[in-house]
C-alpha cells in the first residue's frame, strides 16, 4: 500500500502547485493502482502551510473514478430535456459538438457571455461570508446572486488575447428605509409687534404671543426629501385636527402655529415624516411622533375684589390656565411699576391672593397690573378714601 495525493490550486492565498501530495485536505491510499481509501491529511499542524480536512468532494473520488453506472464516454441528449433520453457519441463528436457550441456564443453574445458570473455578500472585501459564483451568464439578464450590500462581476475568456471589457453595469433598488421623527419641541413663538404707543415692557414683564413655534428632529438614512404634516389635539380629547392641509404638506423642519382661535388649555401636536416625493405610490413610509402636553393661553387673567384698606392693597387674581407670573403697582398714574408679591410670598398657582402694602397715606388712584404665564395681561384701578 502506498500513499499519494494531488493538486489543490491554493490555500489562504498561498500557492500549492508545487506541493502535489495535499487534495481538498485528503491523503489517498493506494493498492495495486487503485484507490481504496480517502482521508483527511494526517500531515501535523504548521503556520505557513495548515493541513486540510477532507470535505465531501475529495473523499467521493473513490464513486467517482469506480462506480459501475459513473460515465466513461460521451453522451448527447436525444430527447426532450428531463426525459433522460441519450446517445453515445465519440470523443471527437462531443469535442466538435462542444467548439461548434463555444464558437456560437461567442458570436452572439462576446467572449465572455458564457462565462461571466456574479457573487454577492455584506462585507466591502469578499471572505468567506459571500455567496459562492453564480452559474454562467449566458447573456445580458438578472443577477442570480443573493441581495446583499456587495456584489463582485467575473468576466473570464480565452482564445482572444486582445479580447476587453468595455463597460460591466448593474442596475439595482435598494430598500426603502423609513424616515424617524426622533424629537418634536414646542415653545413660544414669535410676540407680535408691539404698537408705538404702548410703553416698552422691562425685561422681567411676560413677553405675550399666541403663536407655538413647533420644531422637530427626523433621523433619515436613505437622505429622501421628506414632507411632513401635523396635527393637534387637547390633553382630554383623542380627536386629533390638522394644522396643515393633507394635500399640502411642508417642507420644513420648524412651524409657527398662531392659537388665537384656540381656547385656553393643556394640548399636543403630532409630526409626520413622510418619503412620498421620493418614492412610487405604495412604496413610501410614514413615522410620526407626539409632542409633550403644552399650554395654549391667550385669555387674560381675571382680578375681582380690589381695594385698599389701612394702606395696605388687597384682593385676588384668577387665571383659567396659570400660574400668574407678575404683579405691579402704579401710584396716580405717574412712574415706573413696581412689582409687588402675593401674600403667600411667591408666585406660582393660577389664583394668588394679594395683601401688599403700598406706602401711601390720603387719597391715591392705585392700578394694579397682573400677568399670567403666558404673557396675557390684564389692569385695574382702584382709589383709595
């Protein structure tokens, strides 16, 4: 008995032509110039050069060369494919038949039509991950690889050295990724202009606007031109309303929303992302995202009683949302307004009862301005005797 092996091509790049003892990591034993037995390579572990395990193929070679029914000659199909309908033929029959069948192609379809191929896989540089070759190409027509980020064409000839590629295309869809609304904000919008004759507020006054400036974050991977529309609702109410036209969407990723119309009250609004401009009809996709509860304020507060008693202002100031946020005082309709505090000290609830004393003795027309939170202001006078 003896040993022997044969060629492998390659392995992790390394060339074995000329080491003929290593086949698909088998090692064959061999009586009387035939092969009895196919194993792994027994050969022991080195870096430069791994032995191979056996796969499949190598160790079917036993079948392959011995099996009474394996083919020993040419054979050409005589029937309708799959009826299993043959002739045996020569060797210079089948040879012809083959050349005469190369040479057709090549006529149609270029030196390379029969045997171009593609494979596929999701790393930049193909490993063993990818899928393997795909079976020839026989002319221009779909890529029968697997989807996948990658792709890799194979274009192979022979006869024609001075054969080239000219151009190799692959036309592809990809995927449509759904554009997510991660973040809707709102806050107060612009204040309208103030009128020329209305004093100029200090600083600590509320500035008052009806308007809600809505703004909102998209994280969008496929980088599609978005439209977005939106909605409101109040806190207690699951009927959600537009505040932009369905058929008219917009653009931009901020809105001034104006809520005078609205009453007073805790709300939401609601963004929609959509990639429709940049998709067919049925293919596109929509993520929307609510808002955290806001108020919308645009009543003034409400002061009932008033008066003075023993120098000291006293009375109540109701708003229907709250809290109040400032209160001040004039004397006789003269200076600056002074800012006075509630009788428990700090102002932070809708309804705040006043008891300030106001340092003045005889008769005084005293005004009393009070605003809420959302800069609604409301005045009232009161003389005392």
């Amino acid at each position: 008995m003896k040993y022997i092996g044969m060629l492998i091509g390659n392995v992790n790049g390394q060339d074995l032509s000329n080491k003929p003892e290593r086949l698909l990591g088998a090692v064959q034993a061999v009586v009387d110039d035939r092969i009895v037995k196919i194993s792994t390579d027994p050969a022991r572990w080195q870096p430069e050069l791994p032995p191979l395990h056996a796969c499949a193929r190598g160790v079917g070679q036993i079948e392959r060369l011995y099996h009474p029914e394996r083919l020993q000659y040419p054979m050409r199909r005589v029937g309708p494919r799959g009826a299993g309908q043959f002739e045996r033929i020569s060797w210079d029959e089948a040879l012809d038949h083959v050349a005469t069948e190369m040479l057709r192609i090549r006529r149609r379809y270029g030196n390379a039509a029969f045997v171009d191929a593609s494979r596929s896989g999701n790393t930049s540089t193909p490993d063993e991950s990818w899928s393997d070759w795909s079976a020839p190409l026989a002319a221009p027509g779909k890529v029968t690889s697997p989807a996948a980020r990658f792709v890799q064409l194979r274009a192979r000839w022979k006869g024609d050295g001075a054969a080239s590629v000219r151009g190799i295309g692959v036309a592809y869809v990809t995927d449509n990724l759904r554009a997510i609304v991660t973040e809707v904000n709102t806050a107060k919008g612009p204040a309208a202009p103030t009128p020329p004759a209305t004093p100029v507020v200090t600083p600590q006054e509320p500035t008052r606007s009806s308007a809600i400036k809505i703004s909102w974050k998209t994280d969008n991977p496929d980088g599609d031109s978005l439209r977005y529309r939106l909605w409101f609702r109040r806190e207690e109410s699951p009927l959600w309303r537009p505040i932009t036209r369905d058929d008219e969407p917009i653009a931009t990723s901020d809105l001034v929303w104006p809520t005078e119309a609205l009453a007073e009250g805790w709300y939401r609004v609601r963004v929609e992302a959509s990639d429709e401009l940049a998709n067919p009809v049925g293919q596109a996709l929509k993520h929307a995202l609510d808002s955290a509860p806001f108020v919308v304020d645009n009543t003034p507060p409400v002061i009932q009683p008033l008066a003075i008693a023993q120098g000291r202002l006293q009375g109540t100031v109701t708003d229907g949302v709250g809290p109040i946020a400032r209160l001040e005082v004039q004397i006789d309709g003269k200076g600056a307004w002074r800012p006075i505090t509630s009788a428990d000290g700090i102002l932070d609830e809708a309804t705040e009862r006043i008891d300030a004393p106001l340092g003045i003795q005889g008769s005084h027309v005293v005004a009393l301005r009070a605003f809420d939170q959302a800069g609604n202001q409301v005045t009232r006078e009161v003389e005392s005797k």
